[in-house]
C-alpha cells in the first residue's frame, strides 16, 4: 500500500488518492511519536509519558492499545508489538523526514567533495519540504512542542549551509528572496543574518548589508543584553572595508580530510584513565608499521565514546585530519566493502574503482602518504576492516568492536568493562549535579547497582532525572529494580532496550538462543557443565564479548563464567516477547 507521511508542517497521512485523518488529537499525537522514531521501537511507559505530559491516567497502556488499533486500520501490520514498546515500519521515501535526511546528506557530500552546485541544489530540495511548523497541528502537547523545535533548528541549519553554498556560487537574490521570512521565524540566528549581508554585500547593496548588521546588534542588546557573534562581527567588517570578496572558488578534489568529520567532545566523559593512558601512547608512536588499536566491550560499554575522547585529545598529531567510518546504514544493516570504499574515496576527492581490490590500492596509497586518525566503529567482524588498514606511514587506525577480533594480528587491545562506582557517581554527578547526588547519596549507589554500573543505562537513568526534577535516585532505583522491562531506560533519543534489541537481533538465531538459554540460569554466574546443549557456540559468545571468561590459568571445567547483567536482563525479556 503507498502511503504519503508528513511531519514537517502539520501531521499528514496520504494514501493514493485521498488524505486521510488521523483520529483524535492523542492517536494523533502516537503517529508523531512512531513517525519521529520510525524504525525504532518506542516503550510504552515513554508513549504514555509523553501522550500525557508526564503524568498518565491508569488506562494509558489500555488507551494507547485502541489508539494503535485504530491507525492500523489506516497503516497496516506497519505498527508492530515489540513487547515493550511499538514501532513503526516505514521505507525512505514515504516519510518526509527520511527524504529530508536523505537530501541533506548528499549535500553534504557533495559540498565535501567539491560540487558546490549539486550541493546547492540537493539542500535547498531539503529546505522545500518544510511545508509549516513541523506538527503544527500538535503543538498544544509539550513533547510535540520539543520535538517541533528540534526538526525546526535542522531545517534551519540546512537553510543556512544551502544559503553559504548559494552565496559561494554567487546566487544572491535567490538568498534574498527568501531569507527575511526565515530570520521571522528565527531573529536570532547569526548565520541567517550573516548570508542576508553577505548577499546583500554580493549584489551590490553594502549599505543595506550594514543596516542589517547595526538592526540586530541593537535587537540582542534589546532582547537578550548580547553583543552579535564575532563570526558576524567579521562578516561586517569585511563588508565594512570592502574586502568581501566575489564567490570562492570550488575546492581542490584533491583536497585532504577535514577535521570535523569527528563527532563533538563529551563533556561528560570519565573514567578510564588507563585506557586513556594506553591509546596516546598508541596514537604518538613514531613506528610505520603500527596495526590497528582495537576497543572491544559488550554493547554500550562506552567504546566509540572512548575512542572520540582521546581523538579530541589527540587530533593535533593529525594535521591531515579525523575520520569515522561506519560501517552499519541506518537500519543496522553491515554495508559491503565496495561502498564502504566508495564513500571514503568520494569523501577524500579520489576517483571511484571498478572493484574493491583497486579501490583497497588506492584508499591505502592515498593513506600512506597522510598523517590521518581513522576511527572505524562498531566493526562486526575482522574482514571488515583489514581492507581499510594502512600497509606502512604515520597515519593510525583505531577500531572498535562488539567483538574481540582475536584473529586481527599486530594489534594494541583494550577490553572495556563497567565503570567503578566511583566513576559511576562520577558520571551521574556530572548529568545531574552533585548537590543531587550528595543529598541522596544512598538512593545514587542502589541506582548504580541497579544499572549495573553500565555507562550507558547510567546516562539514560540520569536523563530521566533530569527530565523530571521531582523524582530521586532512590525511587528511580526501586522502579528499574522492579519493572522487568527497559522503560526507564528509554528517554529522548537514548533507548537501552532498543540498543540491546538490535545487538542481540543482529546475532545468528543459534547464537541467540544459546544467549536465551544461558541467560534463564540461576545466579549470576555459571560453569562450563551448565552450559549444556549450547557448546557448539559457547566460544563464539566469549568472542562476542556476551560471556565474560575470566582470565588466568585455571581448568576449564571449574570456572565461573558469568553474563552481563543488562544482556541477561533483555535476553530474558526477548525470550518473551
């Protein structure tokens, strides 16, 4: 069945031939919420939460079951039961945020591989399909209202490096005839009115340029005691002494990696000073044969985090650049060699191979002859990467991985584990505040011991309490304590459930149901023996970082092995769903 889903602008549904509509204002309100999350499951405790503000009428779990009903008469089997939580099926060119991300990312490649106008072109198709406020429809319900404000700020931001290409290729009255209507809806956006001047500058209205800068100086001093940007400030200036100049030039294809390609810094970040410690000592080595740095862990342990932090840390021993290479697509799917390669020699201004083993030559000949950081994420198996490793130069490689990757060989390892506790009040100090932590100090030790010190359900834990204000760490404690799904694990955009869903889902059925079938023993921990009927794949468990085998030389037979509290958690409650 076609189907036409929008959410920027007010709520839409359009089957062929006729609009459709959505039912009462809260079923209306879950479509959004689906469609905002689409692919994803959401948990029921967060629907409710958000359906009714944070405070929830005893049917909600009822209400929610016959709103869902109601929109599959609409959608279909798209609406699926995950157990804990619904989720929507939808393909990339039904919804017209998938479309919007779409463009925008080929524009931005575009724009990094030289080819302003293509670039120009596919942002400003991004920006067509902002009909109105995003849900603006639904703005009378406060998740609604954030989540408006959030995809605004994107269209906006894809706005303005569409507008700095546009003005780059010297299109200035196609930046002016627009603008003054977004600078409305946000006066106080510095790059929207930077491109108004520098338009203005471009077609030969200076002055014009000048009035505008001087107009929203006195505005921020008026409505927020600011002074503009020293970006903006630069941009008048140049104006100011007519030194702005005609379009630059298109970039070189040539060109070397550009430092923003890594993630921003967590300012949050703590713990794990030896592995800190460790990898600069990897990164500064002067040796030209270095292998890879390999950071492994179970799911969410903390690894890419690791990895950018000391990047960041690092990055001016990289004078050519930082890059992240994923090797997952959106929906978690491992993509091939071929295009994994395609986009690293399209990023990097090098012409595409007919195969993988010319285009493995030369990605490695260009990288021998840089002094670049590749971080390669969430790396499922060794021979995803071997092709990407330098042969001999200064550039480094650090790569991590849910699995050990034991047959990669001249390798630096870490084996990340849960935080101390310590490091654990730390961490939710840091999110929360410590005065919070101090004043209910008992209350934040049983909250850790109930996210098993895990950093991730610690972050998600801690967003919850920032979210709501009025709740301490003791009560959080007792509900994650208590409730045998994910729920409180799941807020905003951090979704433990749906994290470890995916980890456990992408593993072969034999894999997951030795994972089933470990998990349901008593205790903790387990020998060798209780393995049972799951031998076969037991070792392939150790690899995948799901049992932890203690090391030292001890009997096989008389060992501990034990399983992640979280992992034993949702194998239990996959096993029932």
């Amino acid at each position: 069945m076609g189907v036409e889903l929008r959410v920027l602008g007010p709520l839409q549904v359009r089957v062929p031939g006729m609009r459709v509509d959505g039912g009462p204002l809260k079923q209306r309100l879950l479509l959004a919420m689906l469609l905002c999350r689409a692919n994803s499951v959401v948990s029921k405790t967060t629907l409710a939460a958000d359906l009714w503000d944070e405070l929830p009428p005893a049917s909600a779990r009822k209400n929610i079951q016959v709103y869902v009903s109601q929109l599959r008469k609409v959608l279909g089997d798209r609406i699926q039961n995950a157990g804990y939580g619904y989720a929507l099926s939808v393909q990339a060119d039904e919804l017209d945020l998938f479309r919007f991300d779409s463009l925008v990312l080929a524009g931005h490649k575009c724009a990094r591989a030289g080819r302003a106008a293509a670039a120009a072109k596919l942002l400003s198709e991004a920006v067509s399909l902002r009909t109105a406020e995003p849900l603006a429809d639904l703005l009378q319900n406060s998740w609604a209202a954030g989540e408006s404000e959030r995809l605004e700020r994107r269209v906006v931001t894809a706005y303005e490096d569409w507008a700095d290409l546009a003005i780059e290729l010297g299109q200035y009255e196609s930046v002016l005839t627009g603008v003054d209507d977004v600078l409305v809806r946000h006066p106080h956006r510095d790059r929207v009115r930077a491109a108004k001047m520098a338009a203005l500058a471009g077609a030969g209205r200076a002055q014009e340029a000048l009035s505008c800068y001087e107009e929203h100086r006195q505005k921020l001093a008026h409505d927020l005691g600011l002074d503009p940007s020293p970006a903006l400030r630069a941009v008048y200036d140049k104006i100011l002494y007519q030194s702005l100049g005609p379009p630059k030039p298109a970039r070189a294809d040539n060109r070397t990696l550009d430092p923003v390609y890594l993630p921003p810094k967590n300012a949050d970040f703590v713990g794990r000073a030896a592995e800190t410690q460790a990898l600069a000592a990897f990164l500064d080595s002067r040796s030209s044969s270095a292998g890879p740095a390999v950071i492994t862990g179970p799911i969410g342990i903390g690894k890419t985090a690791l990895a950018v932090h000391v990047a960041h840390m690092m990055r001016d021993l990289f004078p050519d650049g930082i890059v992240v290479v994923k090797l997952h697509d959106a929906a978690s799917n491992p993509l091939p060699p071929s295009e994994v390669l395609r986009q690293l020699l399209h990023a990097v201004g090098l012409e595409e191979c007919e195969n993988v083993d010319s285009a493995t030559a030369l990605w490695r000949s260009w990288l021998a002859q840089q002094r670049i950081l590749v971080i390669v994420d969430d790396a499922p198996d060794e021979a995803s990467i071997r092709y990407l490793l330098p042969s001999f130069g200064a550039s480094r490689v650090l790569v991590t991985s849910r699995m050990r990757l034991s047959a990669l060989d001249s390798v630096m390892r870490l084996e990340l584990a849960v935080l101390s506790p310590q490091e654990g009040l730390e961490l939710l100090g840091r999110i929360i505040g410590l005065h919070r932590v101090m004043r209910d100090l008992d209350g934040a030790e049983r909250l850790l011991r109930a996210c098993a010190l895990h950093p991730l359900a610690i972050r998600a834990a801690a967003a919850r309490l920032v979210a709501l204000p009025y709740l301490s760490c003791d009560r959080l404690a007792a509900r994650l304590e208590a409730a045998p799904e994910f729920d409180d694990f799941d807020i905003g955009d951090i979704s433990v459930g749906t994290l470890y869903s995916s980890g456990l889902l992408r593993l072969p059925p034999a894999w997951r149901e030795a994972v089933r079938g470990l998990a349901a023993l008593p205790g903790r921990t387990f020998t060798l023996d209780a393995v049972g009927s799951h031998t076969d794949v037991f070792e392939a468990l150790i690899e995948a970082n799901i049992v932890t085998c203690p090391s030292g030389d001890v009997g096989a037979h008389s060992v501990l092995f034990s399983m992640a509290p979280l992992v034993q958690r949702y194998a239990l409650l996959l096993g029932e769903t």
